[in-house]
C-alpha cells in the first residue's frame, strides 16, 4: 500500500504536466495562399503622316502625290503619337533622297536637293541636333501628340529640269525612349533605339 | 431660422463623411487575419503588389504591407511566410528584378533577391507575433534594373506568397498591446452621424406637429 501511494502521486503529477503542456501548446492554424503580381510598362509611338484636303478642311491619311510642279507645295502633316502606358522623349529622322524613272537613287539630284526644297519645319516646338535627328523638345505624356514637325513641303520656283520624271522620297522614321530615370530633358535621355 | 439650421447640418454631415473617408485612405496593401472574428486571412488587395503595375527600367519603387490581427477575443497569434517563387513564364522578367523585404519595426531583412527566387522564404519564416488589435508592417523595395532589355515590355510576373497563423490565448504577463489606430475616431465619427441624424428627425417631426 505504501508502494502505491508515490505510483499514484507520480501518475497525477504527470498528468497535471501533460495537460497543462497540452494546454500551453494548443493552438489553431490557418493557411493562405496570394498571387502577387509584377507587370513592366512599356514604351511605344506611332508616327502619323497626314495630308490636308484640297479646300484644307479635313485631314486625311497622307497617300503619294504625283505630278507635282516646281513653286507647288505638297501637304504632308508629320506628328508622332505616344500609344504605350509611359511618358516618353521622341525625336525624328528625316531622310530625302531623289529617285530616277527606274527607281534608282540618283545621288547627284540628291546631293542638290536641299537647295529645292523647302520644308516648314516647327522650330518651335523640334530642335535639329548635330546628329541628324530632329528632337520633340518636352516629354509626350501617354496617349498625347506631338506638334507637326512639318506641314508642308515646297518645290523651288528654281527647280531646275533635271529633276523631271524624278520621285522625291522622304524617309520618316520616329524614335522614342522612356522618360522615367532617364535624363533631365530630352537631350540628356540615353537608350534612343538603334 | 430653420434654414441656417439645415445649412449648418448638412454640412457637418458633409464634413463628417468627408474625415471619415480621407481618414480610411490608405495606399497599402494589408494582410488581415480574423475579420469578423473568423479564423482566416483576407489581403486587400487580392494582390498585395499594388504599387509594382507598368514598371519601368530604373525604378526603385516602395510597397507597404501591413498585417493585422483583427481576432476580437485575446488571442495572439504568431505570423509566418514562405514563398512558393515565381508562376510558370514569370520566371525570366522576375530574375531581372531584385525585391528586398524587411520589417518595419527593427528594418531585419526577410528576403534579399531576385524576385523569381524563394531564397530566404523558402521555408516557413517568423515574422511576429501580433496581439488582438495589433499589426505588423512589411516594407518592400522593388529594384528595376536601368538595363532591362526591350524584350521585357509588358511582361507580367507573379509571385505566390503563403501565410500562417498560430493561434494562442493571450497569457495574463502578456504585455498589453493594440491597435492604436483610428478605431476610436471611428467611433466618434458613428455616433456623431447617428446623433445628427437623429436631431434631424426629432426636428422635422416637431415641425410637422406644429404645423398640424
């Protein structure tokens, strides 16, 4: 009997242990699951060649004028559009160059072309940089349009014969580069597309 | 009279509405667990990534995400966080992103890497312990490398985060914590509306028993 007596207390004293462990170490649980998503913006522009209508009234999407006389002029709107999510700089390439009858440069004509044609470029609003390449001088907001960087260009009264039967092509190609983190204005923006 | 009454109401009511509203605008995301007492967690928003949308190259760019114990019994209970890494076709665009989460409290770094990798949160980490009414807030950086390729324009990457909770009763040497947010001014703002509201019925009903 008296063995029996430190079996029982050391039963209960392991009971009262295990359950007020029990009680310390309980505990409910919960899972759950989230889907945390990173996305990239992006930069993108459409450069937009337009034409005015013979009365001027309405703005149509520029087509090949042929026939054009020396002391005419030729409507073509040039603006470029941003279409991404992003702020951008934008500058503009433009490239002329005389073509023959058979649609072969003729480099001498091109060499002289300058002194042909006119093109009313907005100095205003576009900066001309050493490195041929017309600058928009502020940063286009998503979804805005540059100011035309020209309107129109003019055959010279002087156009000499030479270039008759000839066809004046005019390579446009815009440009753009983010804002963000690049450079106080567009002259300082780096990352220009080859 | 009664105008100048009316005018004065209406725009305490305006002004009520108006603190209220600009009191409970906060631009993070949060991880609540134990909305209406029930044992489970809701992040608002559903992606707690809020501020990382249409990133650009050179961005270093913040997000806050703050983890709440909204359990209304004295329960504390303990955080923690692992991370599954990135979906399937996320992993390229995350890899060149580098995310950094550290605490706010003592700013200990959770997680130094590029985001497509589980690194530190591989396994289940502790992040805290949090009282009845209490929160804990995570801040995390999002690095934006200046050189991110074209390639990457518009691409998406999605990141799964897991959380648990262990519930525990509160012991009684447990310090006394809580949330010492606006709930308060919550509440005063409720009763206010109330009051004014009901001051708006008392008086209409007495005008129509006096023109009666």
């Amino acid at each position: 009997m008296k063995r029996r007596i430190p079996a029982i207390a050391l039963v209960l004293a392991l009971l009262v242990i295990a359950t007020s462990a029990y009680v310390t170490l309980a505990y409910f649980t919960a899972d759950d699951q989230v889907t945390n998503v990173i996305t990239a913006g992006n930069v993108k522009i459409q450069l937009c060649e337009m034409m005015a209508t013979d009365n001027g009234d309405t703005l149509v999407p520029f087509e090949n004028v042929s026939g054009v006389m020396p002391g005419t002029e030729v409507s073509k709107i040039v603006t470029v559009k941003n279409t991404g999510n992003n702020a951008a700089y934008v500058r503009v390439s433009v490239e002329s160059l005389i073509k023959d009858a058979s649609g072969i440069e003729d480099e001498l004509l091109t060499g002289e072309l300058d002194s042909y044609i006119e093109i009313d470029i907005d100095s205003t609003n576009w900066t001309y940089m050493d490195d041929g390449y017309y600058y928009y001088n502020t940063a286009l907001e998503a979804g805005a349009e540059t100011e035309p960087l020209f309107t129109i260009v003019k055959y010279s009264e002087k156009m000499p014969n030479e270039y008759q039967n000839t066809t004046l092509e005019m390579n446009i190609t815009a440009y753009a580069t983010q804002k963000a983190n690049n450079g106080a204005n567009v002259f300082e923006a780096s990352g220009w597309p080859a | 009279m009664r105008k100048t009454f009316r005018c004065i109401l209406g725009f305490a009511l305006a002004l009520i509405l108006s603190v209220s509203t600009s009191v409970a605008a906060f631009a993070e995301s949060t991880v609540s667990y134990g909305d209406d007492n029930a044992q489970k967690f809701v992040f608002a928003p559903n992606d707690l990534f809020e501020n990382f949308k249409n990133v650009m190259p050179g961005d270093s760019i913040t997000q806050k995400i703050t983890i709440r114990n909204r359990r209304l019994n004295d329960v504390k209970i303990k955080i923690y966080i692992r991370s599954l890494g990135a979906n399937e076709g996320s992993e390229e665009f995350l890899s060149q992103l580098k995310l950094k989460v550290e605490q706010a409290d003592d700013e200990s770094i959770m997680f130094d890497a590029p985001a497509d990798q589980t690194a530190q949160l591989t396994e289940w980490t502790y992040i805290g312990t949090v009282y009845s009414g209490g929160k804990i807030d995570l801040n995390l950086t999002l690095e934006v490398p200046i050189e991110l390729d074209n390639d990457f324009q518009d691409a998406i990457g999605s990141i799964n985060w897991q959380f648990r909770v262990e519930e525990f009763p509160v012991d009684p040497e447990d310090p006394v914590t809580g949330d010492e947010s606006t709930i308060f001014l919550f509440a005063l703002l409720c009763l206010l509306s109330v009051a004014v509201f009901v001051v708006l019925i008392v008086v209409r009903k007495k005008r129509a028993a006096e023109e009666k």
